[in-house]
C-alpha cells in the first residue's frame, strides 16, 4: 500500500484507539464515542486496543481509564479528541510523543468560529509528529466493517410518549462512500440513506479539514475495493488545483457525486459562519467539477437519487432512452423530462417496430398499446407484457438504457412482474431505472424490491429521469477520457436475481 | 346557485345514481364501481337511491337489476357508464329521455384511439338531452362526503406471500382537490396524497373531456366552500380563452397548481396517442399560466409540495425570507436554494439583531451562534432557543416568512418544540414551513407532526425553499391584482395548535 493511503487507512482500520475525554457522563459526546467502540468491541467486529483517557476517573464501563496518553501502555494509533478546543494543541503534543498515526478531532471552537491561530498550533503539532488530522469541528468516521464509530448523535431518543424511537441510525454495509464538510448534513444523510436502505462503506465528515482534506480522502477511496460511488458534501475547496488531479484519476475509475453549497452571495456568508469557508465563485467550481468529470447534484434529493442509480446500474454508453410505462400520464412526463435533460426519446429501429406489431398480431400485447417509445401498455398490462416489452427494447441497438414506469395500480399488474423485469436486465449491460408513484403500502413494496434488486426506483418520473441522466452523463465522460466501451460495461450491475 | 354551477354539482351530489355496465364479475371495473356506491350506501354515507344496469342480471349485491335506464321506477341524476364504447351512443340517447342530468363515461375507446366519430355521436345525445358528460376514457369521480366513487382500481392486491395490501388507497377528507386529465397519474396521486396525509376536497379525472372541461370544473370550484386549493394535471386546454377567464377569477380566490406535460416534442408526441390531446406550444402555456396566476410546478413532486404548503399556510406579502436553522451545512443550502428562486434572504433589522444579542447576553442562547440571518443556532439547541428565536424572526417587519430547519439529530432536541414552533405561528399571519432530514423513526415522526399542526414538512431543504417561493409568488399575484394586504392575510393557516 502506498504510503499516503497507508496514513489515511489508519482512521478506517487502527490497531488500537484511544479516546481522549471519554467520560461517564451519559449526555456527553465523550461518553456516546467512548461506549461506541466499547459496545463494538464487545460485539467483535472492533477487533483493536481500546483506551479511554481522562485524568478523572479511573475507569469507563469496565475499561481501566488513562490519566494521560503517555500513561498508556502499548502503542497508541489513533485517538479520537473530545475535549475543549484550547486543551487540544497539548494534547496533539503528547499524542506527537507517543507516536500516534492519526487523530480525529470532534472539538470545534476553531477557525469555524475565528480560532485560527488555535487551530494553527494543533496542525503545527500533528505536521511535527507526522500525525494526519482529521477536523476538527467534525463528527469523524463511520466504518461498519471495523467497528470504527465516532458519531456521538444519539442514536434513538425517548419521546414524550415513552416511546424510544430511531434518531441517528448506523446504514447498513454497502457500496456508497459518504464524505462531508458538514456534520449536521453527514448525520441527517445517514438517515436518509438508511431509511432508503442504501448501504455505505465508508463515511467520513471532515469539518474544518485542518489537514485531511476531501482530496486525501478521494485519493483514498479511489484504492477502496468496497467503495463504488463517492457522494460529497462541499463548502469549499482546500486546494483547487490537487482536487481536480485527485478528482480526475477517481473520476475515470469510479463515479464522485458533489453538492457544493453556498452558491449564492448569502449562501457563501452563510458557510463562512458555518465551517470557516470560502465558497468562491460558483462558476468556476461548476466549470472545475466538469472539467474533472465530477457530477454535481442539484439539489439534496438529486444528489441521493444519482448515488443510488450509480450505485447499482452501470453507465449508459449514448443518450437515446426507451421508456417503457403502463400509464400514459406518467409516461408523458418522463419524455418531458428526459428530454429537458439533454436525452432523446427517439423512435425504435424498424425492427424493433416490427417486433412490437408482431406481439400485437399474436395478441401477446394490446392492440391500442403504443408502441413506438414510449412503449404504453395502457392500464390493462399484465406481468408478462411488461417483460417481454422490456427485453425487445433492450434488444434494438439505439436504446441506450430503459425507464421503466410500473404503476402497481394497474388491475392485471402483479408483483411477479418484478423478478421477471430484473432477470431480463440482468441479461444486458444496458441501465435501467424504475419509477413507481404512491406513498402507501403497495407502492413502498414495489420499490423496496426493486431497489433490493438493484433496479433502483424512484418515486417521480422526473426523478427517474434524472437518474438516468447521470448514468448518460457518466458514459460519456467515460467516453471522452478514452475509455472503451467493454470498459464502460464491465461497470456492472450490482445484483443479480437469485 | 347558478345553473352552471348546479349541474357540475350533480356529479357530487346526485340523489340517484344508476351504474350502466353494473356486474357480478368480481374482477370488472362495472363490478368494483358497484361496489363502491353499495357499500357507501350501506354505511350510510351515500344517501341516494342506486340502480344497477345490466340486461343479463336480475340483481347484483342485493340491488335489483335493471334491463336498461328507461326501465328503473325512479328518477336518475347521474349515471355512470361502464360498457364498451361502440354502445355507449344508444345509451345516451336513452339517458336523454329519462331526463338524466350527468353521466360519468368510464370506458375508453374514443377519441384517443382515434374514434373521434363515437365520440362526437356520445357529445350530440347528451347536448340533445341537456346532459352534462365527464369522460369518456376517465376514473370520473370520487368524493367522500356523498360517496361518489368511480374508481375502479383495486382498493387492494394480494402479494404472492398471501399478504393483503393497500394498493389505491381513498385519502382523507381535506382541502386539496385534485382534478387530472390522466387517470393513471390520478390514482397515482390519490396514493401519494393518502400516503402524505394530505386530505383531499374533490377528486375529477376527465380524460377525453368530451363536454365537462378543466374550465367547468375550475368554476365548479371555485365556488365550493371545502375546496382551498386546485391541483391539476394537464395535457392540454380545449378553449385557451374560457381557461384563462375562469383561471383568473379563480386565482384571486383560491391558488391553482398545474403540472402541464407534453412539453417537449417526443412529449407531446406521446401524449396525443394517450388523451388524444394537442399539447401546443409549451411556451403558449407558460405565457398563459403566468397571466391566469396559475403556478405551474416544474415536477411532480413540486406540484404535490406546493399543494401542501399553500393548503396549510397564508400567501406572504413580500419575498425577503427568515431561515432559522440548528445545522449548518442545510442551512447554507436553504439560503442557495431561495436565491437561486428569487427569494432574498438579508439581515435583519437592527431591533432584531440587537434581540439576538441579548439573547446571547442572556445565555438564552449561544453565543456562537450565527444571527443575522440565516439564524444558526448550532447542535447545541435546545427547544426553548427554537421557538423564542422563531417568535423574534416573526416580529421582524423586514422578514415575509420562515424557514425552519429542525434537524432532529441533535441531541438538545425533543419533539416538544414543535408544539412550541405552532403557537408561535399561529400568532403572526406571515407563512412558515419547516424541513427535517432522514427517512427514518424520528424523522417521519416530526414531519408528519408538522404537518397534521399545519406547519407543511418538506425532506430536503430545497423542497422547503420552493415551497416558500410558491407562497411569495401567491402572495406577489394577489397584491398585483389589488388585493389589500388585509386579504391576503385572511388566507388563514389551517390548523391552529390545540
């Protein structure tokens, strides 16, 4: 492993912690990381060492507790830093002494809030010790596979009722890389991607990225196996030029999703208060995103929206799409869409056409069905008219990739459509996307299982579209930069059918 | 109540209804329609005589069949028409002579399979009989209140692991009415706004529009006491005129939100072969909704967002918007997002900030939080520092509407703010609406409270923000059409905490 990322692997996978103000009082964010690594390491999947240091106590559930960290015994990797911002520079001191790897520092009260020159002294400490930082004012790192968990958000919370609900809850294992300026936005997209059952190898919130910044971070998940698609939340860029040579190698190997907020003068006033940004002009950002083949979301729900299509279906290798509806509405607004976007909705080839009127003579589909894409089944469509519907489109070569509208309301529409639908696209390397609208019961059903499928669903046709368009847009890219078609495909989808 | 008025009433409060195409079989859109009037009858909820039509019957579910219309004793209001088209003229002119007031036509296989000649024969018989049509090719009609509903998609579906699930859920009583030219975007809708808790007036779906048009209905509503908003989805606008002369007395009274597709060429395209509509030229549209005050959404789930926000809360009288916020990085995108719409977000007035300051002197609330707008006060806060900061921003002249952005993460945060934030609102006319991020426990749990508060709850910040533009392009509509700030103001928020 070369050097850089050996440094960095040290926040994902360190042979030994210790956290510097673990504490017992339960309300305290020194208490909830402390009992987090406790909990992990009882259960075995936090495999390292574990110290908690505090000149006050003498041990933290069961753990003999350190006055300092040079009182500690054996080598010391990582620690994780909960204390006041003006004690750190010290402690970063003796973490220099001891020899330790890597920090992360929780604390704020740094530069985000005009501390500069504190915030000076803990990089001029770590720079001295070859420590990497990472924050401070941030919420750290997430990792599943290692029991590496420094959020110190609770995870569920007592309503006035009694009832104990979920309120910051762990995502399942995945595919997905998380990386945030922004703490609150971290935790709030963990909830998000949770709830969606989107998986995540790593997160990482980075907060004032004294010394870690997103292009260290990139460079590192670039050589993670277990990372498909980097979602990232920026406010500003540390150093343009080193981004966008990170970003370029990253970009050809894997898809990087970015919202980069503060946009507008206001906004920028607002992330300057916030993690001590400087958002910069937002034209230059969008021409360097593009030029480094990064995706930049619109919006909060794009953002997600794209991770997830990216996530499980490979790119598409041109911008002609066929859409496949069982409701003419819906079906009209994703031609609108799509084409807004950029794509086209063209007129299947010949054969194609043929192949359609020739399932209308056998009636194997309806005679009023239309059919020259957007293929509209009409509400009478049946499971098998959607599958065999979806392979000849599939088949004709101008069809880049396929929305599929399934809306479950449909009499003659079961759910055994869907096993049928994701066996036939497992056969292509060819995108598609799914949309189901509704809010209860059937609807949830469908696009849970699609999504389980790796068919991701959404739950507008615009959203469906959009999905798509990052797919287009990724090829392309991919296109541009040299790479080969059987490249491209070999982005493969993510599941297939049992 | 004037005669044009009372004859689309018919369709909502017929004393007789007489289902032609009425059937035993189970799975047939003439039996689930049956149904639906028999068992609201039964419940009591629809209070008129029914009879079902059918010459191959002598009674279905109990009810006394009938050969045809002209053999039932009674008189008939409405009749809903559920047989093949090709018979559906012969039934008219029967219906004509009964003296029926209103049909619903549910069968398809008019104009928009280019049957334009049935179609035509259907519209002579009932001009000849004074009848008023909806449909054909529509879902016609439902409203709770007298049992009226045509819907004739499973309430229901069975999955292959034998679990029953809701599939077209009927939604609450409310005040949004939802009338759609597409009835698959119309049952999907149906199912979002049930799924959303969001109640609903009037349910239309008009398909062909042979006779009753977007326009009747429009006037229709305009006068209905239980409708506050109009939601509509379009394909195209039989006379652009009458639209427009209706739209406009309607605007000024209550806000329509239209999704027009057929947008773009392969759009319109499409569209013709699903409604038989002519989609025009979109820029025509945009030059037409712009003048009628209609807000048209750019996708569908801003169509249902701005229902929401403007079924809940006032118009605003001004565009410079508060954004009260616990995380940071969200915040930044609110205040992207509102400028990017032409919203303003400035500092406030000198009194508020000098509140704010001693609120920090105070240690009401933080001293590093940011308070000049947006107002930032960090995962730190406490219920208490939401809803005095709240009231403070309300206070402000400078300040037109609220943006709150309650990330239930924090630890500080109980749900009892939210109470707190609804009294406080309740006391100023000016708009508020709030986000939550997560789409888990806690974050369902708060989104929904707010929302049966009345406060509307969006999942990003973006969907907030243009939530907010729709109630400041509401509000700049009815003061350019001269309405006193006192009027605009007396477009209440709904709900008002108990």
């Amino acid at each position: 492993m070369e050097d850089a990322i050996q440094k960095i692997d040290g926040f994902f996978n360190p042979r030994s912690v210790a956290v510097v103000g673990a504490t017992k009082k339960i309300d305290k964010a020194g208490h909830v990381i402390f009992k987090n690594f406790a909990t992990n390491k009882e259960r075995g999947v936090f495999k390292g060492d574990l110290y908690p240091v505090n000149p006050n106590e003498d041990s933290i559930l069961g753990f003999k507790c350190y006055k300092s960290i040079s009182k500690i015994p054996g080598d010391v990797e990582l620690i994780v830093v909960i204390i006041p911002a003006k004690a750190v520079p010290a402690i970063m001191e003796e973490a220099a002494q001891k020899k330790v790897k890597t920090a992360i520092i929780i604390s704020s009260g740094f530069k985000e809030v005009g501390n500069k020159e504190l915030e000076d002294q803990v990089v001029a400490a770590a720079t001295k010790g070859g420590i990497r930082v990472l924050g401070p004012n941030c919420l750290g790192v997430y990792y599943s596979k290692t029991g590496i968990d420094t959020l110190f958000l609770p995870e569920t919370k007592v309503l006035t009722t009694g009832d104990d609900v979920v309120a910051t809850p762990r995502p399942m294992p995945g595919n997905i890389a998380m990386i945030t300026q922004s703490g609150a936005f971290g935790v709030a997209a963990l909830d998000y991607l949770t709830g969606r059952q989107m998986g995540v190898s790593k997160f990482v919130s980075f907060g004032n990225k004294c010394d870690v910044t997103e292009s260290d971070i990139l460079h590192y998940l670039l050589h993670d196996k277990e990372t498909k698609v980097i979602l990232v939340y920026l406010e500003d860029v540390k150093d343009g030029r080193e981004f966008l040579r990170v970003a370029k190698k990253v970009t050809v190997k894997k898809p990087i999703v970015i919202i980069k907020s503060g946009r507008s003068a206001a906004g920028a006033r607002a992330a300057a208060s916030h993690t001590g940004a400087i958002a910069g002009s937002d034209k230059i950002y969008d021409a360097a995103f593009e030029q480094g083949g990064i995706i930049r979301a619109r919006d909060m729900e794009e953002f997600f929206d794209i991770g997830k299509a990216l996530a499980m279906q490979p790119p598409a290798l041109g911008k002609n799409i066929g859409i496949l509806t069982d409701a003419g509405g819906p079906g009209v607004m994703t031609v609108d869409e799509c084409e807004s976007l950029g794509l086209t909705v063209e007129r299947f080839s010949e054969e194609t056409e043929k192949k359609f009127q020739d399932l209308k003579d056998k009636d194997i589909i309806l005679k009023i069905a239309a059919t020259s894409n957007p293929v509209d089944l009409t509400g009478s469509v049946t499971d098998d008219m959607f599958v065999i519907s979806a392979d000849l489109m599939f088949q004709d070569p101008k069809i880049k990739g396929i929305i599929l509208l399934g809306l479950h309301h449909m009499p003659g529409l079961r759910e055994k459509y869907i096993d049928g639908i994701v066996e036939t696209a497992a056969k292509y390397s060819k995108p598609i996307v799914m949309c189901d609208i509704g809010a209860t019961e059937m609807a949830l059903y469908t696009r849970s299982r699609f999504d389980r499928l790796c068919v991701p669903s959404f739950e507008s046709p615009e959203d469906a579209a959009r999905a798509m368009k990052a797919l287009v847009a990724y090829g392309e890219y991919l296109q541009k930069n040299g790479c080969s078609d059987e490249y491209i495909s070999a982005f493969k989808k993510v599941c297939t059918p049992k």
